[in-house]
C-alpha cells in the first residue's frame, strides 16, 4: 500500500484503539525532536560548534520570518510557530526514508494541525487582548456579521487541514505512478521534486497559521488604535 492508504494501515490493535503508521511516525518525529533539542543545547557556547552554527542559523531564519509578519509578539508565538514549522517539514519529508510514509498524507493528521493552528489563535488572541476585547471582534463592524466570522474559522481550519494533506497525498501518487512508468530510471528528479515540494507545503502551512494569528491579534490592536485616536 501507498499513500494514504499505507498510512492509514493497523500497527497496533489495544481494544477499541487501533494504533495506525501515521500516528507511530508522528510519536516517532517528537522524540526525535525532543532528543535532538536536548542534545542540540548541553553545549552551547561562544564558539560554537557545527550543530549549535546549523541550529542557530535555523532559529534566527525562523524568528526573522515571524517578525515581518508579526513584529510585536514575536516573542510569545515563536515557540509555536518554529515547533510547527520544523515538525510539518520533518514530517513531509520522512516520506523519502524506504517503508515509511509521511504522515501529512494522512487526513486525520493535517486534521490535528489544522486544530492545534485554530486552538492556538483564539489562546494567544485572548491571552493578549483579554476575553471580552477579543470576542468583540466578530461583532464588528455589525453583529449581523457573527454567522460569517464563525463560518470563516471553520472553513479556513478546514481548508488547513486538506490543503496540505491533498497535496502530499497527490504527490506521493504521483511518484507512484511515475516509478510505474519509468521504472527506476527517474529516481534524482522524483526526489528532487518531493523534497522541494515538500519544503513548500510545510513554509506554506505555517505562513498561513502564521498570518491567521496575525490577524487575530493585529485586529485587536487596530481597533484599540482607532478608539484611543
């Protein structure tokens, strides 16, 4: 099986819980992660080392992105937005490993991004304006606009999360279908193509969490400008 239906495939049966390849590589990646931040930090130091140069260099591009979108609290959804980031573009590209298969192909994964992605704008657009200042956002301009605002959150989670899904999905097909047709005599472009591709659909989906935070709370600081002016 490839593609979806391989990530979909039964691992691992405990009662009613079926434990697929998706979720075994999704855990896999976290700690993968976690143990590579660990070690990445035991010596840091003001000459740094090869990896501490590699790491630095990905924080300082990440934050550098963060902060021409979102210049004033940068600092508080950095830590989201660079784990995000790094995971979807791990996992995009774990695809390239033999016998493993990305786990954005799978819907219910892109599907608990795309969650984590509307939990987290409506956790720091709160966190930042408050409760009340921030739900008065989908009152304005008219309260006759709050169906519309609620259906914008939903279809845009919703777009989220099969955007990137379709598009790893279809692109594991379609090297499917070319290794079918060529055999083995395109292996360098396939993998050029699904390493690019991927790349883009992970800078992608986080640009577009990125810019839905933006919005939540640059909205706020706009009105709050507007009333104080």
């Amino acid at each position: 099986m490839t593609g979806f239906g391989a990530s979909r495939e039964i691992i691992l049966q405990i009662g009613p819980v079926h434990i697929t390849q998706s979720v075994v590589v999704t855990w896999g990646i976290m700690l993968a992660l976690a143990l590579f931040s660990w070690l990445g930090t035991r010596q840091l130091g003001l000459q740094p080392s090869p990896l501490q140069v590699i790491c630095e260099g990905a924080v300082e591009a990440i934050d550098d992105a963060i902060r021409a979108v979102l210049p004033g609290h940068s600092d508080r959804v950095f830590p989201f937005i660079a784990t995000l980031w790094i995971f979807v573009v791990l996992a995009n590209l774990i695809g390239l490993i033999p016998g493993l298969h990305a786990p954005t192909g799978d819907l219910s994964v892109t599907a608990a991004l795309a969650i984590l992605v509307f939990l987290s704008v409506h956790w720091f657009g709160i966190r930042i304006e408050g409760v009340k200042q921030y739900l008065r956002h989908y009152l304005t301009p008219s309260p006759l606009l709050l169906p519309f605002h609620l259906i914008s959150e939903i279809t845009r989670t919703l777009t989220l999360a099969v955007r990137l899904f379709g598009n790893m999905m279809s692109l594991e097909m379609a090297a499917l279908l070319v290794l079918l047709v060529a055999g083995f005599l395109a292996p360098i472009p396939l993998l050029m193509l699904h390493i690019v591709e991927a790349l883009i659909q992970a800078y992608i989906f986080g640009v577009l969490a990125l810019i839905y935070l933006a919005g939540a709370i640059q909205t706020q600081e706009l009105r709050l400008q507007s009333e104080k002016g």
